[in-house]
C-alpha cells in the first residue's frame, strides 16, 4: 500500500507516526519540530519559568524524565530561557530496580553535561525500601515510597537551592491522575493534579513548598517514547519490583484502551479536568508546615513523619489508615531527637552525594 | 521469511531480556501479516505472561509497533504484509522509570 506524506512539510518527506492528538500523518523532522514547538509554547503560555532560575529536572531515567532533560536544554538554549538546569534523582534503595536506572541517569548527566544531585532514602529518612518492605510486607509498602518521594524531591530540591522542581509527568498520567481522583472521590487532589504548575504564587495552599511544574503536561505518552526512541535517547524501563500498583494499573489499561478507540480522549479528560469548579462549600485541606520536620503538610504531623515514627517503633501500620489519635499523641510529646526520625535538628545532618 | 523482531521500553521482559531476535517464518504459502505474526510470537517466542503483550487479535494497547521504523498505524496495522527483512519493533509505554 502507499505510505502517507508528512501533512506538515506537504509532502516532501514520508510520514513516520500518526500523531495521536490529531490523527495527522508526520515526517520524523516535522515531529520533532512539533514536539519541541508545542512544549516551548506550554512553558512561555503558561510563564513556567523565569530568567535567571535554576531548575531541578526530577530525573528517573525513564523516558519521561530523559526526554524532559533533553527538551528542556534544547528548549533552554535554543530560545534563550537564561536557566541552570540540574538533574535531581532519588534512590529508593531498590536492588535491582533503581541501580540500573540510576546509571541511565548518570550517563545522562555525561550526555547533557548538567549537574546531578542523587539522595537516598536511606540518608534522607534512616530506612531504604528494601529494609522498609523487608518490616512491612508487601502490602502497604507503595505508601511509604510514594509518601517518602514526594518530600525527596523537596528536600533535594532545597539543599540544592533551585527556584523550582520540573517534572516529567505527560499528558497519560494526567489524565490517569484525574479519573483516580475522581474514582476516589478525592476532591482536593483532583482540584491540583490538572494544575501545570503547583506551590507558585498563584496557589492558594501555604507552606513552605518549592514550585513544582509538569512541561509535559499536554504531550502523549506515545509521542515522548517514539521522540526518545527516534532521537535514541538513552533511558531505562523497567517495573518496580515491589508494585503491582493494581488500582492505578487498572486506570492506566483503561486509558489505553480509550486511546486505541478516540486518541483524543486523553487530552479530553485533561480538558474535563481543567474545566471542573469545586463548590465554594466544599471542605478542603488546608496546606500547612509539618510540626516535626517543617516540610509542607496538610496536617500538623505530616505522613512522612508518622510512618517514620511507625518504622522505628516497630509498629509499620501506624501511617496507615485511620491516624487521628496518633497523630495528636505524637504532637502532644514531640521526642523526635530521641530516635531517627525526621525533625529539624536532624535536617542540618543530612548529607547529599554529589556526583559532578 | 527472514525478520528481525526488536523488543523495547520494558517490552523486553517478557522475552527473556531479549532485545534483538532474528527469526525464519515458515513458508506456508500464504503471506503473513501483523496479526499471523503475533499469533507466532505468542506460541513460539513469549516466555510469561502473554496477556501482558497480547490482548486479542492484537497487541495490547500501550505497546506501539513500528515496522522499519514507521508507525502501523500508517501501515494498515494488523493487516500490513511482512516482506522479506522487515524490522518490526515492539516499543512498550506502559514502564515506568
């Protein structure tokens, strides 16, 4: 059969993809032109970044987050952003799942000569999440990584003085992240997972949290991995060995499913999201500062402290589920120097292993 | 037919770690397609878990397939008639970093 020509530069060149958003046949240097236009277009739209800042790309070494490294300092030279741009990973403590991609990420920092700044839970929190499944099981484990990452990238982020935090998140998770939201009935979450940039000055919640922003917010899945697999970007895939993740799993084959049926359907439950007004009556949590560790929080004791204290008390489901009365007994005597735990005196402790 | 089958993104894992296969389709005297193939892969090369490659008639969806690197999609998908040498690549989405 005859292949289609690239819609884009009128056919002089033979498509390569279907582009999902559209449906429309492109060349690979049309793609790419695309690709990258788009993305500039996201970052100036919506003032992602300033002149003069330091950005923390959060890298994984996955193809999100390389193809968010390559972008951003094609996209940082090419238009003159005026950023320093550093690459920020966190080491679960993994065997066998984070060694290998935490190479890719090494070998990315070679690629794209930026710094690296790698943290380990292990310094950050006392416990990696080897000896943490190894006290807890299998069960709940998914919590106190996911807990444990989202403060990582904060504390990183702050030891490296940066003015914001970039993730690789795409347009799929998005997406993802809305229809769980609203599976769960979680109403504040689903307010701030369509937000392409949290913790700035036009976000209400306070505490003291670096700005996070998703570049990738508006690109599909598919075209990030035929980008990365076109340009041969290095990077690394692979299944945390811990999480069959089944929840979100389902939503994931679900939005796959949909995409195979309307592609657009994607950038629709982003659009879906974006659009929805949570009623003035609706009871929110208030975004406050950690009591122990003085990280942002919703609560005067903040999850990463609780399950923390858990571990090292020996009692793991403590974090778990209902922690009202715990929470308060803890605010009541705050012995956090007594053991590993969080707090502030143990923040100035905390070392950082630079790789440069 | 001679083919050389490429396994990518995390696609790999269900093949043993085996990123590059060169294989020889048996001549049977039809042609074979996407969909003819995949039905050989599932019995002669997935080593676990085929519903995590196959769903169907057809891969599952989040895995794209590419044939000397053009997306099926532009091809006629299942129904694009292998020729001799193609390189058909198996790029899954679905891993994470």
């Amino acid at each position: 059969m005859p292949s289609a020509t690239c819609v884009s530069c009128n056919g002089q060149r033979p498509a390569a993809l279907v582009r999902p958003k559209t449906s429309e046949p492109y060349c690979k240097q049309c793609f790419f032109d695309a690709f990258e236009r788009e993305i500039h277009e996201t970052i100036v739209k919506e003032q992602l970044f300033k002149p003069g800042e330091t950005i923390a790309v959060a890298a994984s070494g996955g193809k999100d987050s390389t193809v968010l490294a390559h972008v951003l300092k094609l996209l940082n030279e090419r238009h003159s952003y005026g950023l320093k741009l550093v690459l920020l990973s966190i080491d679960e403590g993994i065997t066998g799942y984070r060694d290998d991609s935490l190479e890719t990420v090494k070998r990315n920092q070679q690629q794209y000569e930026l710094p690296l700044i790698i943290l380990t839970y292990k310094e950050l929190y006392g416990w990696s999440m080897d000896e943490i499944v190894k006290a807890v099981g299998r069960k709940n484990n998914c919590t106190f990584c996911g807990v444990f990452r989202r403060q990582a990238l904060d504390r990183g982020a702050m030891k490296l003085s940066v003015n914001k935090i970039a993730t690789g998140h795409n347009a799929d998770d998005i997406a993802e992240t809305i229809l769980m939201n609203i599976l769960r009935g979680d109403i504040a979450r689903l307010k701030r997972c369509t937000l392409i940039m949290t913790g700035d000055e036009s976000d209400d919640s306070e505490g003291s949290i670096i700005p996070r922003c998703k570049p990738l917010k508006y690109a599909y899945e598919k075209e990030i991995v035929l980008y990365a697999f076109y340009k041969r970007l290095d990077y690394f895939s692979t299944e945390c060995l811990y999480s069959p993740n089944a929840y979100r799993g389902n939503i994931r084959t679900y939005i796959k499913d949909l995409e195979r049926l309307r592609p657009s359907s994607i950038i629709d439950i982003i659009h879906s999201g974006e659009q929805l007004l949570v009623k003035q009556s609706t009871k929110m949590p208030v975004q406050r500062v950690c009591e122990r560790c003085s990280y942002c929080s919703s609560m005067p004791i903040c999850k990463a402290c609780l399950l923390i204290e858990g571990l090292n008390k020996g009692v793991p489901k403590l974090g778990i589920g209902k922690t009202e009365r715990y929470r308060k007994e803890m605010q009541k005597k705050d012995e956090c120097c007594s053991d590993q735990s969080l707090c502030h005196c143990m923040k100035e402790k905390l070392t950082v292993n630079e790789h440069n | 037919m001679h083919l050389t089958l490429e396994f990518a993104g995390g696609a790999e894992l269900l093949f043993g770690k085996q990123k590059l296969q060169t294989i020889d389709l048996p001549d049977n005297n039809t042609s074979w397609t996407i969909r003819t193939l995949l039905i050989w892969i599932r019995e002669n090369l997935l080593r676990e878990r085929p519903e995590l490659f196959i769903q169907g008639d057809s891969v599952r969806p989040g895995i794209l397939v590419l044939v000397n690197d053009t997306d099926w999609e532009l091809l006629d998908g299942l129904n694009y008639q292998l020729k001799e040498n193609d390189n058909i690549l198996f790029v899954s989405t679905l891993h994470g970093g």
